[in-house]
C-alpha cells in the first residue's frame, strides 16, 4: 500500500467544528451554516461578561474549543487557568468550552473572551485576532498529521481506489479531519462536488465530531476509510507497516501521540492510504482589542510555560496536558492550511454565516 506522504519538510493545521446531528444521530455538513448560527447564540450566551468581576480582579476568559466532552477539556487546561492565576496577581481565569467554532468568532467579537485556540477565525477575520503563537502538545511537539486511514481488507492502495466508497469524516471545518483529506481526494482526481459544506459527487461522506467520526469507522463495515488527526488511529496501527511506506521516522519525531502506536493492534489493524505533510497544531489566538494593563502578563506567562509549571496543578496521570507550551509563530506558518480552506471555499460559508 503507498501512503503518499506530501512531502514531510513544508508545514500547517486547525481544528474546527459547526455541526448538527440529525434523527439517526449522525452528524452530517448539511447543519453546517444552521449549526453555526446556533453556535454562535448558544456560546454568547453561556459566557458572562470578561470585562472584569465584582471583586477587585479582573476576570480573564480562555474560550476552548468545542468538543464532545467539555469537562474532560475543562480537566484538561485546568493546570493552565490554575498557572496563569498564581502567576499573576489579581486575575480570575475562566476556561468555559465554545458551543462551536462560530461562538469562538462571537465571543471575541463582543469582547467575552480574550484568548481562545484555532486559526478559522484569524484566516476569515484578520483584524480580530492576534497570533499568540502555536500551542505545544504534551511537551513533544508543535505538529502533527492529517491521514485517511482504511482496513487491511478493504485493499485501498490509492486515493483512487475510494471512488464510490463512502467515508467518515470529523468536523466540517477540521483541516486535519476534513480539509485536508478532501484537498488530497481533489488532487487525486476525485470529484468532491461542494464538500465540506454540500455532498461529495464520487464518494460518499458523512461528517461528525472526532470521536464519533473514528468509532462509526471501526464499527461499520460499509465505511472504507476514516480522515483523523492521527491519535485515534496510531493504536491500531504497526510499526512495520509505518516502516514499510516510509513514514515511521517523521511520526515519531513530529507527532504528540507517537507513544500510542500499536497498542491495540489485536482489536483491529488499520493502514493509512494516505497522509498529510507535518501540519502545526491550532495556535493560542488572543482578542486584538484587548486592553488590559493584565495583558502583556497573561500573554508572556503563556509563552514562558513548561510541562513543570503545569504538572503540580494536575488532578490526576489519567488527565492529559493539551498545551504545555507555546511556539513561536504566526499566520504565515498557516498559509498551507489557507490555500487549503480557501481552495474549497471554506471562508467564504464561514463568512456567510
């Protein structure tokens, strides 16, 4: 099987997520411009005011991204909202989780957050946001991949070989989980009609959250391949077989969840058909109006914290740490993901919301 590496030396990625769910429970990009305008009401109004509390601080708002489980994100950056607090004196963090990606652009608009992660809003709206940097995931890496993953039985040597078949993908605007692959399917020659946010023409495409993307995949023998982020993927995946079409090497340097290959290879064993360039994971964005004495603190605390900082705040070994840094970086470091989102048009249905 060829994987079709992109050629690992260039860069980019972002997560981003607009999606409804319809009766049979399947999320499809159908919701897309509905689901963003409920997104964007339901995260405006779940978020109180971050201009500052009744007591003498000042309130500092960390919108995370949406996810299918908001306490575990909460779990997850607590260590950060906890750091960032004894850090610096008189600020309250607030860490509440985005109802959508649209609630992210919302909520910085109205000035109910000052920090938040991912780049769909930087790429639509340039002038509301700043590059804080990009975040670095469990003190190993800025990046990670985008990959089409299919089972050994299905015999997908090339994109090609998905004409006709149906495919689950993450989240409309995820570039690792939707973007990307269907940037690749182009290039092969595959017809993607008005995918993400309209049907596909020579395939078949359902849309969800990542989890529930990757679990229909394992779970349904009709879906012939499954777009991820690589870390539902690697423990079913062997290390012979990411040594037999070349890409061993640049996973373990670059991906976070590298350690994950191969541990539950006697439940499934799956195969990439094809994989992305290393892509850097979502960047720290923060409000461009921001104006607080508080934030040149708030910024410089995040780029001068290490795993150490965060591991005394954790609650527990079962609860990861997301962000344990910030590299250095700004929008040009995303230009891959750009001419990826606007070649499908992605911006212009973001802005049309």
């Amino acid at each position: 099987m060829t994987a079709n590496p992109e050629g690992f030396d260039t860069e980019p990625t972002f997560d981003v997520s607009t999606e409804s769910t319809d009766r049979a429970g399947s999320t499809t990009r159908r919701g897309f411009i509905a689901g963003g305008v409920v997104a964007m009401a339901g995260a405006a109004g779940c978020l109180g005011s971050s201009q500052g509390s009744e007591t003498d601080g000042e309130t500092v708002t960390f919108l995370l991204k949406p996810v299918e489980n908001p306490q575990d994100m909460k779990a997850q950056y607590e260590p950060v909202k906890k750091h960032l607090e004894a850090e610096i004196d008189g600020i309250t963090v607030e860490t509440p989780v985005s109802n959508g990606y649209s609630g992210v652009e919302r909520s910085l608009k109205s000035g109910r957050a000052e920090l938040s992660i991912g780049d769909i809003v930087a790429f639509s709206f340039p002038d509301l946001v700043d590059v804080l940097g990009t975040q670095y995931l469990a003190g190993t890496s800025s990046f990670y991949f985008s990959m089409l993953v299919t089972k050994p039985e299905y015999n997908i040597e090339s994109l090609t070989d998905l004409r006709g078949a149906e495919i689950s993908f993450c989240d409309v605007l995820s570039t690792s989980g939707s973007v990307y692959p269907l940037y690749a399917l182009k290039e092969a020659g595959l017809d993607i009609g008005d995918a993400p946010t309209g049907d596909p023409v020579d395939f078949s495409g359902t849309w969800s959250n990542h989890d529930q993307s990757f679990k229909t995949f394992i779970d349904r023998e009709n879906i012939k391949a499954n777009a991820n982020y690589g870390k539902p993927a690697y423990p079913y995946l062997t290390e012979s077989h990411l040594q037999e079409i070349g890409v061993l090497d640049q996973i373990t340097e670059y991906s976070p969840w590298a350690d994950k290959i191969g541990t539950k290879t006697d439940e499934q064993e799956l195969e990439i058909a094809w994989i992305s360039e290393r892509v850097p994971y979502e960047p720290v964005i923060t409000r461009a109006d921001w104006d607080s004495p508080k934030r040149e603190a708030v910024e410089q605390a995040l780029i001068d914290m290490t795993a150490s900082d965060l591991e005394e705040y954790r609650s527990g070994e079962d609860v990861s740490l997301p962000m344990t840094g910030i590299t250095d970086t700004s929008m040009e470091d995303y230009e891959e993901v750009r001419k990826r989102v606007t070649d499908l048009g992605v911006l212009e249905a973001k802005k049309e919301e």
